[in-house]
C-alpha cells in the first residue's frame, strides 16, 4: 500500500478506509501465478489488502471495533500539489474526507445493506 485514509462515522461502530496502492505492489501481486489474469479483479485485491490490514492490526493490538471493516481504492496519490498532504507529509483530512465523503459513506451502506 501506498497511501491509507481511515475515516470513521461517529454513528457507526467500525472505521473505513480509502486505500492508494502502490503501482508497484498492484503489478507484483498481479504476476503472481494464482492471480493470472485476475488483474481487473478488484474485489480479489481488496479482499486481500483487507485481510494484510486486518493482520497487521490484530499484530498491533487493535480492538475488533478499531478494524477497517471495508475499503475503496482510489488511483490519484494524496500530494502537496491536490491539497491532500501538508508540507510535511501529513494528510489533511479535512480535505481527503470532503473529496471522497460520498465514497466513504456507500462504504458503510454497503456494510450496512
């Protein structure tokens, strides 16, 4: 992974996340020999993320309601240049969350659905 945003809903018991992957790790995971061909198969990729995510936070620690329970991937890097990082790297979620609020919250309704 790249870039991760984790969004939480107040009104929801579990956070949510926009994802930028890695140009790097999409081509990598693609060559694989059990992913041939599965290269548009967006679903698979998130399956998989999820569960590298999942892993890594129970590795961490974090309580079942501070998992990301769904993710979205999104191609545009977050830069200095769309407003997205600081200028010290760090991500201005003000603007990340009003950019992508509507993919944000279709995560939770199709949770919720």
């Amino acid at each position: 992974m790249s870039q991760v945003f984790v969004y939480g809903d107040s009104y929801k018991s579990f956070p949510v996340a926009i994802v930028v992957l890695d140009d790097g790790y999409i081509k990598k995971w693609s060559e694989k020999d059990e992913n041939k061909g599965l290269s548009n198969n967006e679903e698979k990729l998130k399956e998989i993320v999820l569960n590298d995510m999942l892993q890594e936070g129970k590795k961490r620690g974090l309580m079942s309601y501070e998992q990301v329970k769904a993710i979205e991937f999104i191609k545009e890097p977050f830069t200095i240049e769309n407003g997205l990082l600081t200028p010290t790297f760090k991500s201005r979620r003000f603007a990340v969350e009003k950019k992508y609020k509507e993919r944000l919250l279709n995560l939770y309704k199709n949770i919720d659905a």
